[in-house]
C-alpha cells in the first residue's frame, strides 16, 4: 500500500550517467536515463515490439536504443526509428514526471497530470557549501512501513546499535510525539550522558574531546509519503544542548528517502548532513562507513521482521507507548492512501500484441 501521487527518490546521478537504469517504483517498472542535452527522462520499462525491457539497451545522440532489436525511443514515450521499418504506428509508451534536484532523482510514479516540481521537499542542506554530505543506498525486502516504524522509534538503537549509537539512556529518556498537519514528529533529549563510540568519533572530527559527558537529542520528522529527517546531534553538557553555540556541539540530519519497489521491498537512500567541518573528505568517508554498518543492522532485523511476518499473516502485534510515532505516521498514510484511491478512475489495461 503506497501513494502514487506524489514524489519518490528514484536514484542517484551517478546510477545513470553510463547507461539506463531499471528500477521498480511503486509497482511500476520504470527506465531511467539522460535524454538530449543530460536532462533526465523516464519511461515505462517495455519495448512496444517485442516487450523487452528498454533498461538493457543503451543511449545514443540523447535517445535510448532498445538492446534487443534496436528499436529507438524518444523521451515522451514515442517511438523514433527501427532499422528498416517505418514507425509512425508505433503505440506511445507511458512516460513518467522526473525531475533532478538536490542531488537526487525525483519520479512521479501516478497521474503525471497532477505532478507539481514546487512540491519536491525543500532540502536546505543540499546545495549550502556550509553544509557536507554522503550517503548510500541498500535494496531491503521489507515493507516500506516497517523501517517508517524503525526510524519513527529509535529505542531499538540501544539492542541493535549496541556497538555504535546505542546506550542505555535511550531506554531510560521519554520520547514525546506530536503531529503538524501530515507530519509526525518524535523527539528525545538526553541530559549528562557519555557519548557512544559513533558520536565519540564525531566529537573528535570537530576537535571536541570525547571523554567528557554530553547532551544528546534525536528529533525525527516523517513526512508524507515516506521522507524521514532525523536531526540527531551531541553538545558538551552544560553548553545548552540543542540549541549549544557550534563549537560545543556536533549535529547532524540524518536522511533516510524510503522508496517502494514492492509490497514487500523497498529501495533505501540514507545519508548523513552535517555542518560541522565540512571540508574533511575524510570525515564525511569515516561518517558514511560508520552509518552503512548502522543500517545494515537494521536491514538484517528488517528482513527477518518481514519474513515473520508473511509466515504469521494473522497474529495480532502489541502496540507499546514507544510506538506512537509509527502509528501516527501510518494513520496518516491510510488516510492518503484512501484518498487517492477515491480519486483514482479505474485502471484501463493496456493491451500487448504479440504477432
């Protein structure tokens, strides 16, 4: 279950500046590639002749060349050439909204007649040389709501980050949930603890000893469909915590852009921001291996969640005060979700002729 009618993170540049990409969003099977002039295009990923998927051919001139008969497909989605065969009959295959910003591909994977790029979340990080960031990418068979859950709750962190981000005091802080409009906010604000190894490290990066006690705060914002923001920070105690001048404190927004492939599986851009010694490539490589082993825990718990859960479909799950945060950000997509489906006209099949 997920909306359609919205903005997803598709991929990375760099997935698709040596050839087409095919990736499944939201069910649907889209192609990937840079058309005339680098702009980004995006469409359907089925070849009109024979059905083959477009994502193995190859682009050439700015147009993508179908890898099995060499039939060639403009950006709309109609059909431009094929060796000795004329082409003006060819059915128009469907084209999706794409759109490049902030260092990401954005796709509208429902009614491109309702696609608006002033939606696109405003990442004001992203394009601010104040700022650095890295990231990656994993490809996790769970349900997409499951690691909303995981995010929307840190407590996990003290059991399965053990070695990273995770302490006691996680356990031991109230975590308080609020909603705006369609965005949940979760936050925790930890007083006079030591830092974990993880945040040890950051200390460090920004020339703040490491051995003394810390404030530390998580504050996570889900937004619909599925973008979570996790402002996430320590500060020498004492020094006003969250709100500590920048030379007493190391803070962070953790990126996590969930997108689904499936019911069942999900395409994962995570990433760490940070404004605090930006220009040290070497942190911002330290950083995103210390983060890539963080969430390769959660993928390994993930999945094994997932399995349980296809293998029990009808077992009932507890709902503990520290679940508050997924459970409203769920009701908000079941809201949506319901909406857009109102909306929606029934689906015409689109017919595939095979001579």
């Amino acid at each position: 279950m997920f909306l359609k009618n919205t903005w997803y993170v598709a991929c990375t540049p760099d997935e698709i500046d040596a050839k087409p990409l095919g990736r499944t969003v939201c069910g649907e099977k889209i192609v990937f590639y840079r058309g005339a002039e680098g702009k980004v295009a995006a469409l359907e990923d089925f070849c009109p002749h024979r059905g083959a998927p477009l994502s193995l051919g190859q682009v050439c001139e700015g147009q993508l060349v179908c890898g099995y008969h060499g039939l060639v497909m403009g950006c709309d989605g109609k059909t431009v050439a094929m060796p000795m065969q004329r082409v003006g009959g060819f059915p128009k295959i469907r084209s999706f909204p794409v759109v490049e910003r902030h260092g990401f591909i954005w796709v509208w994977p429902g009614d491109a007649g309702q696609a608006d790029a002033a939606t696109i979340p405003d990442l004001h990080w992203a394009n601010n040389p104040e700022w650095a960031y890295g990231g990656g990418l994993y490809h996790i068979a769970c349900d997409y709501r499951l690691m909303i859950d995981n995010l929307m709750d840190l407590t996990h962190e003290t059991y399965v980050h053990a070695g990273s981000i995770g302490q006691k005091e996680i356990d031991e802080t109230p975590v308080t949930t609020r909603t705006e409009g369609d965005t949940v906010v979760t936050s925790r604000f930890m007083e006079n603890v030591m830092a974990p190894p993880f945040w040890r490290a950051n200390l460090r990066g920004n020339h703040l000893r490491d051995d003394v006690p810390v404030d530390r705060w998580q504050v996570c914002r889900f937004t619909p469909p599925s973008h979570i923001m996790i402002e996430v920070g320590v500060a020498h105690a004492g020094k006003g915590g969250y709100h500590a001048e920048p030379k007493d404190k190391v803070y962070s927004i953790v990126v996590d852009f969930l997108t689904p492939e499936t019911e069942t599986s999900m395409w994962y851009f995570w990433g760490m921001a940070r404004n605090f010694n930006v220009k040290d490539t070497n942190l911002t490589a330290q950083i995103r291996e210390g983060q890539a082993k963080v969430f390769s825990e959660d993928t390994a718990v993930l999945e094994a969640q997932q399995r349980n859960l296809l293998q029990w479909p009808s077992r009932r799950l507890l709902m503990l005060n520290i679940d508050a945060g997924g459970v409203q950000s769920r009701r908000i997509l079941d809201r949506l979700v319901a909406q857009e489906q109102q909306q929606q006209p029934a689906g015409v099949a689109h017919p595939v002729q095979v001579a």
